[in-house]
C-alpha cells in the first residue's frame, strides 16, 4: 500500500498536499469539538 501512496504523491503532488490540508483541518474541528464537550460539564 505504501508504494502506491507514494506513486500516487509522486504523480498528484498538489493534489496529495490538498487532501493532507483537509484531513489536518478536520482533524481540528474534532479535536476542537471534543475539547467543548469535554469542558461542558455533565
């Protein structure tokens, strides 16, 4: 699988760049998201 991941950067870097950015801004929304429910008090 690693090999076809790095083909596939070698070949779209740009756009391998762009779906890294999306995942890290997703990955802060729920890393927020979590943040809120878990200083909510229950």
């Amino acid at each position: 699988m690693r090999e076809v991941c790095w083909r596939f950067i070698e070949m779209h870097p740009s756009r391998f760049y762009a779906s890294v950015k999306s995942l890290r801004q997703q990955n802060t929304l729920c890393s927020s998201s979590r943040l809120k429910t878990r200083t909510r008090p229950s």
